[in-house]
C-alpha cells in the first residue's frame, strides 16, 4: 500500500471518528466495501461501531422525544383537571351559598331555612353566614327553620346549637320551626339540649310568635 | 444458511449490520423497505417464506395507483366507513415484499394488500391479523376516525413492539377467528409462525411495521431478538421520513 493511499484512509478514519464523536452520523460516509487488511478490518471495526453507535443514539433521541411529548401531554392534562377543579370549587361555593340563604323576612327577624343534612363544613359555613347577616342586618330574632331537614345526628344537632349559642353572644335569640316528628324523635334520643329553645310547628307559626315577642303583644 | 431458529447472537448481530449497511443511502422509505426485504430474505430464505414491510401513510400522500386501490378497498366495505377515507386518513401501504413467489418480490404486484386504509375500529377489526398486529405493537385504534394523522407519532410513534403468532394455522383470536384469515396460504406454505417489528417515527404519522411469515417454528423469545432490525432500518430512515420521502 502506498503512503498517500494510507494517509487518505487514516484521515477518513479520523474524520468518521470524529464525526462520531460529535454525533453528526450523516457526514460519516458508509461504505459496503472495505479492503482486504489490517486496516480494512479496522475500518470494518469502525464502521461498525458508527451504525451500532447511531443506531443506539437515535432510538434514545427517540425515547428522549417521546418523554418530552408524555411530559407536554401530563402537563397539559394538570392544566386541565386543574382548571376542572376550579371550575368545581366555584360550583361547590355557589351551592353552599345557596344552600344555606338568610332571608330578612321581617324587620328584625331573619330566617334561616336548612334543607338536607349539615356537616362539619357545612355547619361551619351557616354560622359564618347567619352571623355575617346579623352583623350587616338589625336583628333580634332568627328563625331556624327546618321543614326540609328529614334527618339529624349528634353532629347535626350540635352544629345548629353552636349557630344558636353564636348568635346569642350577638343578642339575637334563636327559634326552631318545622321540625319533623323523626327528627323530633332522633333530638329526643341523642338528648340534644333545646331547652333555651323556643319552638314552633311551622314558619308561619314561629314568625309570629317573633311578632310578638317583638311587638309585646 | 441457517434458519432463524438456528441464528446465534453474533449470526443475529451481523444480519443487522448487513441490512443496515444495504438499506443506508436510500433515497426513499419504499426504497429502504425494499432493500431491507431483499436483504434480510436473502439470508433467511430457509425460514422465510414471505417478508413485508408496511408503513402508515396519509392517503393523500400515496402514489395514484395506490390511492385507486385503497378507494376500490374501501368501496368494498358495507357501513358508512368509506365515505371517511379522505386525504389524511391513514393507510397501512405495503412498502417492501420478497419472498419465495415471484409475484412477492414487488410490491407493486401485490393482488390484495397494496394498502389498508385504517377507516375506522370496526373496520380493522374486520381483519383479524392486523387488528391483532397494531395492538401488539403499541398502535392503540381509539384514535381512529379523529382525522388526526399526527396522532399516531404523538401519541404512539414511540413505541415499538413484537407481534407474534407462533402457530399460525391454529391460533385464534377471542372471537374464534383465525388470526390469519389466509389459510389456503398457511397451509399451501407450511406457514409456522408469522412475526412482527413495528416502530414509529416520533411526530409524524409514520409507523412502520415488517411483517414475516416463517415455514420454522419461533418462540417469542427468538422473534424478540429480531427487534432491533427495527431501530436500525428506523435509524437509516429517519432523514427520509422527516423529508417526507416515502415514495
């Protein structure tokens, strides 16, 4: 072999390393026949180690890509269930407005009407409620009134004394209304204390009874 | 020549190179296709009776012929699946064939699989074999009919996989049905087992699939070790795919 055909294959040599090195696998020229020599079998070698090399660095490329994509696909689904959550949250704030409203159904006297069961978070947020009303509202008299509450346990009943012991702190008394004969049986059985309670059968009874108590009729 | 059964690990490994070396410099992914069966048959003729390679390709990116195919194909079908082939409805395009026929060496011969448009769930399901190819290779079908032809590289580019059936003239689906519904062939041929490479080319719609059909019995072990002919021929096509150089 001649020197100058040695040189030439030694740099060819050189430069596919090099450009293996740098992972720019298209500059490296592949070629399918390699001289019958010692060197040949070291380009062979080489030649070699250029495709396993790529072969390898493009599936991780690929595998790197695909990650990214997953990754840009959770993000996108986060923001979403995100965004969901929020929407139920303001959902879940408009029901619990609703569901515990104070209606000023007459100069001084408020009503508090209760439908379905009240639990911790929701007993919390019909004391804030009443006593954010009785803060913006003259109030002597709160009509809690429970015709459409079918059922209540320990944890209802000490929810409604606690607004009705908040409210007295603020000089405001407390009535019950509408309370069903199995809710009446079920206070009874827990031994709810309503003895500061005044009772009524239904709203209208107990509005005016607060009528009176305020008139001294 | 050895089976594939009988390939040892550097048998396997230099099969690879081979291939890769044959298949780089293509100007086209058909092109590469086809040399990869030629390549890979030449050396697995006693095993091989039958090697394909398909590739997913928009419908309006086929060559006219084909296109005249998928339409008839897809004309054929009963329900309201045809009137969904448009041009980026994706088509499973017969890219590569050699085998033991004449007839198999070109793809342009080919009588009935030119190209599967993928029209809609029930319509792959139809067919047995490829509804159970694109499953066991990662191609979940759910996206079928969103008209979505990058949702194949989003969503599933990435992964590659192994088909494997190992006993082709018995096995069957959990419908009952023969997972390859040709049986005249299986039979004809001494068809064995038939196996499955898939990959894609991630962010594009191109996922490629080698189908072979074996006259020797494989384990899924050994059709296992046949994957990496998929990152190889997917690591000299890459360029191609990426240019849009598919014919």
């Amino acid at each position: 072999m001649q020197i100058e055909e040695l040189d030439q294959r030694l740099e060819r040599l050189t430069a596919a390393l090099a450009h293996l090195l740098a992972g720019e696998f298209d500059a490296i020229p592949i070629t399918p026949s390699v001289v019958d020599d010692l060197l040949g079998s070291v380009e062979q070698t080489v030649q070699h180690l250029v495709m396993d090399i790529k072969t390898v660095t493009l599936a991780n490329r690929d595998k790197e890509a695909v990650l990214l994509l997953q990754q840009q696909q959770l993000e996108q689904q986060v923001r979403e269930l995100a965004a969901r959550a929020e929407t139920i949250e303001q959902q879940a704030a408009a029901i619990r407005q609703l569901s515990t409203p104070v209606l000023e159904v007459w100069r001084e006297v408020l009503v508090l009407p209760i439908i379905g069961a009240v639990d911790t978070a929701r007993g919390e947020a019909l004391m804030t409620d009443l006593l954010d009303s009785i803060a913006r509202m003259p109030t002597k008299w709160v009509i809690i009134d429970l015709t459409g509450v079918e059922f209540v346990d320990t944890h209802t009943a000490d929810h409604l004394l606690k607004v009705v012991r908040a409210a007295a702190l603020l000089g405001v008394r407390c009535m019950l209304s509408g309370i069903q004969p199995a809710v009446a049986q079920t206070l009874a059985n827990i031994g709810a204390e309503l003895g500061e309670l005044a009772t009524e059968r239904n709203l209208a009874e107990a509005l005016r009874h607060c009528l009176r108590q305020l008139h001294n009729l | 020549m050895a089976t594939i059964a009988q390939l040892t690990d550097p048998d396997l490994l230099a099969l690879e190179r081979r291939m890769q070396l044959a298949v780089h410099g293509a100007t086209s992914l058909a092109a590469a296709a086809q040399t990869y069966v030629q390549t890979v048959y030449a050396a697995l003729s006693d095993s091989l009776v039958l090697l394909r390679v398909f590739a997913t390709v928009p419908f309006g990116r086929l060559p006219a012929v084909n296109q005249a195919f998928v339409r008839q194909l897809a004309a054929t079908v009963p329900s309201g699946d045809a009137a969904r082939l448009g041009d980026e409805t994706l088509v499973l395009s017969l890219l590569g064939s050699a085998g033991s026929e004449p007839d198999w060496c070109d793809p342009s011969r080919s009588r009935g699989h030119i190209g599967i448009p993928l029209l809609s769930v029930e319509f792959i399901d139809a067919i047995p074999m490829i509804a159970r190819l694109l499953k066991q290779l990662g191609v979940e079908l759910d996206w079928l009919g969103r008209e979505d032809t990058a949702v194949v590289g989003k969503t599933f580019g990435f992964q590659s996989g192994v088909f494997h059936v190992a006993a082709a003239a018995t096995a069957v689906d959990a419908r009952g049905r023969k997972i390859i519904s040709a049986q005249d062939f299986v039979s004809r041929y001494a068809i064995e087992t038939v196996f499955g490479l898939g990959g894609g080319y991630v962010g594009t719609p191109v996922f490629v699939t080698i189908i072979g059909f074996c006259r020797d019995h494989l384990d899924a072990g050994r059709v296992e070790a046949l994957r990496p002919h998929i990152d190889r021929f997917k690591a000299e096509t890459v360029g191609l795919v990426a240019d849009g150089r598919v014919f």
